[in-house]
C-alpha cells in the first residue's frame, strides 16, 4: 500500500471539513476515496464539492464492501462511532474516529476488544493532542520539571452556545440523540487532555445543571471535583452560557507551577521543592525563591486535525507511533461518564466507571425524556474553529 484511501462517513460540519482538507492535497499519501452520509441532500453537496473522483454512498455497509476505501474515518454523530468503527474493522480497514469514542463506556470497551481482535490501525482525531502548549505542558510533567502533581484547575467556560446553536440538529442536545450536553459534544478534548497531561482521577463528585442556560434538557454548566490516589485534587469548570468565558488551565506540582491561557504557557519553578522548604524553613512565612522560566513552544511536526491525519498515514503505511491511540479514547469518556453519573445520583464516583450502572442510568434519562424531537433549524453558520 502506498496511499491511504479514506472513506469518510457522515458529511456534516467536520466530515465535510476533513473532506476539503484531503482533497486539498494538504495530507500528501492520503487520498478521498468515498463519502457516505444518510441524508441525501448532503450528498449531493458532497458531489457538487468534490465532483466525481470520489464514490457516493448512502450505506456505509456499502462503502465498506465497495472495495474503494482501506481506510475510514467516522465522523457521524457520537453514538454511532463504536459499531462503525466495529463493522469497519471487521471490513479490514484502518479507523480514525471522532471525538468521543462513543456516548458510554459498555459500548466503547466492545469496540476496544475489537480493536484488539482485528489489529487495525486505530486513531481517536484527538487533534488538541497536538496544540504546541499542551504538547510542552506533558513534557515538562513528564520530565518532572514540576515534582509531584498537586492540583489541576481548569475553568474552560468559553463554549458560549446560543439557543439557536441547539435547534440546528435534531440529534444534538437530547439524551436519546447527543447522550449528553457540554460534557459529551463540547469538552471531550480538554476531558481527553486532563488525564493525557495528569493521569486518571480515583474519584470524581460534581454538580451539573441540566438546561440552566438554554432550552435544553441535557448539562450546559458542570462543576468537578476529583481525587488523585497520591492526593493531588483537581477541579474542573464548564459553561455553554457564559460569555465572556475563560479558558485557564493551572496544574501545581511541588516544583513549580504551570498556567496556560489563550495561547500562552506561563511556567515558574521552585528553586526548592516546597515540601523540602516547608521542613527545612527557619522563618515561618517565607517561600521557596521562585524563577519564571521563558519555555520555547515549538510547532509539532503534526499539527492539529492535519496533523492527527498525517500521523494516522505515517502510522498506516510507515508504522510510526500514534499520538492519540483510539483505545485510549475510553479514557476521557471515563471521567465524562463519572461526572455524569455523580450528578445523577449524588454520589462520589470511582473510576473506571461502572459500565451497565452507567447504561442503565442513561437508558432511565432517555425513557424519561420529555424532548419532543424537534425539527432542526438552519442556523447562520457552525463556527467549528472554537473546537480546534
Ligand atoms: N475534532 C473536532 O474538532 C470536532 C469538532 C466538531 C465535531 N466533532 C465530532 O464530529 C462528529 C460529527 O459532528 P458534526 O458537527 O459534523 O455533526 P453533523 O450533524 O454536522 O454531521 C453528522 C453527519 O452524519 C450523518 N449521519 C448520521 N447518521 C448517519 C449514518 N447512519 N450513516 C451515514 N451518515 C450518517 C448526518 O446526516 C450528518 O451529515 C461528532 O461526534 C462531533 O463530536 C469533532
């Protein structure tokens, strides 16, 4: 194999954006092979776009018998991703799927055994994997420039959505077509990014408000709190509602502390570490002396959705390392489904989450939905830069 053929499945906002970045030539050893969407208005804009090099399909089964396509990449509505990724597996094709892996972690567990069963290349499109900030953030962690994680605050409320925004898709928000609000469509990558960066919580306690901003019956203000085995805390803060947001992540570490905001990483360190200077001070008010540290941010060779199909290539059809394996998209869906579940029961949570407590919880908040599925309104525009 010399190119990867790519199908894309669904041909809404995002597959239609990784379809004009293919066939814009910017992924080099990748090709356009197919598009697949059930709604043929959508397809006939695919064809109008991308004109007949590329083969239509209304059935993605179709697509992957049709012999066009070695590869694919799910970009339906989340729900659908664990059994397309499945069946496409099983059609011996290699996957990049979107954020989230899936809506609970009993179906995203199946589609990882499968993953395992068939040895596919597997990608999660994990594309803030590759934001230069957070790429330098790991490796500081990772290098223990800031000792023993203590804290993590990230407060990322600037997912401002109007009304408008929630009646564009009959799918979104509701908790038989979304399987969630803020937390399942809008967070995943900082969900994702919270335990790539500080590893996976023991514990998670949380306050959702369900519609509290909107018309809608699923979360739109989120309020955690999770417990680390080693004692590190962190707390984590979500709004559609709010503007003018915020977008502050803070992780502490007994050397030093790191704060990104906008596009800047600010990272200043302990010439001390502070537990050795909290036992060794004679003074009982001084602290460590501090130095702020000017760290290069460089580019990634892989940069954002590009890059995670870039890597995704180079993996295919050079082996080169994934940077966002999809096995570990179960991950973040881990601390979504736990933040969930501890609104919804009042509890603390342990992760990994139960995966059939969770499923019959969600089964309960579909049965008892009042949502009467609504008609979706065009909306001016779906601005996805926020989600880059
Ligand atoms: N990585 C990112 O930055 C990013 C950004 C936005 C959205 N997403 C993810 O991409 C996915 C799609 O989101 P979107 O905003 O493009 O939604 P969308 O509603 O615009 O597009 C979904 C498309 O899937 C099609 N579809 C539905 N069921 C299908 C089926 N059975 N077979 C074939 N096609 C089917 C729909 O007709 C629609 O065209 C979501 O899971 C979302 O979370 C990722």
């Amino acid at each position: 194999m010399d190119k990867v053929i790519l199908g894309i499945i669904g041909y809404g906002n995002m597959g239609s954006d990784h379809a004009k970045r293919i066939t814009n030539g910017d992924i080099p050893r990748m090709k356009l092979g197919a598009i697949c969407d059930i709604d043929k208005a959508k397809l006939e804009k695919a064809k109008a776009v991308l004109g007949e090099d590329v083969a239509y399909f209304e059935n993605y089964k179709d697509m992957l018998a049709s012999g066009k396509i070695n590869a694919v990449l799910v970009a339906t509505p989340h729900y659908l991703h664990p059994e397309m990724v499945i069946d496409s597996f099983k059609a011996d094709m290699n996957v990049i799927c979107e954020k989230p892996a899936g809506v609970y972690t009993k179906q995203v567990n199946e589609m990882n055994e499968a993953a395992k069963k068939y040895g596919k290349v597997f990608s999660m499109m994990y594309n803030q994997r590759t934001n230069p900030l957070y790429v330098k953030a790991r490796e500081l962690i990772q290098q223990g420039e800031l000792g023993d994680l203590r804290r993590m605050v990230w407060i990322i409320t600037n997912w401002f959505r109007t009304q408008a925004y929630y009646d564009s898709g009959t799918w979104r928000s509701t908790w038989s077509g979304e399987g969630g609000g803020a937390l399942i469509n809008q967070n995943p990558h900082q969900l994702d990014l919270w335990q790539w960066l500080c590893g996976m919580p023991k514990t998670i306690r949380s306050t959702c408000y369900y519609g509290k901003w909107h018309d809608i019956e699923v979360e739109d203000d989120v309020t955690v709190f999770a417990e680390y085995e080693n004692g590190m805390t962190a707390t984590y803060i979500t709004s559609t509602g709010e503007a003018p947001g915020t977008n502050r992540l803070e992780i502490t570490g007994t050397k030093g502390k790191i704060v990104i905001e906008g596009d800047s990483m600010k990272f200043w360190q302990n010439r001390v570490d502070d537990v050795t200077y909290c036992k060794t001070a004679k003074g009982g008010f001084g602290t460590p002396e501090l130095w702020e540290i000017q760290v290069p941010v460089k580019k990634p060779a892989y940069l954002q959705h590009n890059g995670i199909l870039k890597n995704f290539t180079d993996a295919v059809l050079d082996g080169a390392e994934l940077i966002a394996p999809g096995e570990e998209g179960v991950l973040g869906l881990n601390i979504s489904n736990a933040i969930h579940m501890s609104s919804w029961t009042g509890e603390t949570v342990t992760l990994p989450v139960d995966p059939d407590k969770f499923y019959a919880l969600l089964q309960e908040k579909i049965a008892n939905s009042k949502v009467v599925k609504k008609e979706a309104k065009a909306v001016e525009s779906v601005d996805m830069s926020s989600t880059f």
